[in-house]
C-alpha cells in the first residue's frame, strides 16, 4: 500500500501532516520514502519524535 502526500511545507509541516495522515493509521512503519536528502530524513524524524513524545537515548556507542 502506498500513500502520497504532496505538499510544498517545510519539515515541522510536513511532520504534522505525516502524524496526522499516515502515523494514525499504521503507527511504527518499516518503510518511509522520501525524495529529498538524508538530513531531511533525519530532521523528519527529529520533528516526528518531539511531536509523539518519543525520548530518544542514544547508546554509548554512538558518542564514541
């Protein structure tokens, strides 16, 4: 199943319009595909953590 949500908005947008349009209807996804650069992935995923409430700790591997 696809969805395609086209919009011109920025990442704190777009964050609220994926919550509201794919994020209610399945939850967790095992696939998200973007057609823009990795840190705009990254950044979508920074916005939809702080929206969800979602504390991201991060391992002690990562600050090595």
């Amino acid at each position: 199943m696809s969805h395609f949500i086209t919009t011109t908005k920025k990442t704190k947008e777009l964050t609220k319009l994926f919550r509201n349009n794919i994020w209610k209807l399945y939850r967790l996804l095992e696939n998200v595909i973007l057609e823009k650069d990795p840190q705009f992935a990254t950044e979508l995923m920074k916005e939809l953590n702080e929206i969800l409430e979602i504390d991201i700790k991060l391992s002690t591997t990562f600050h090595l």
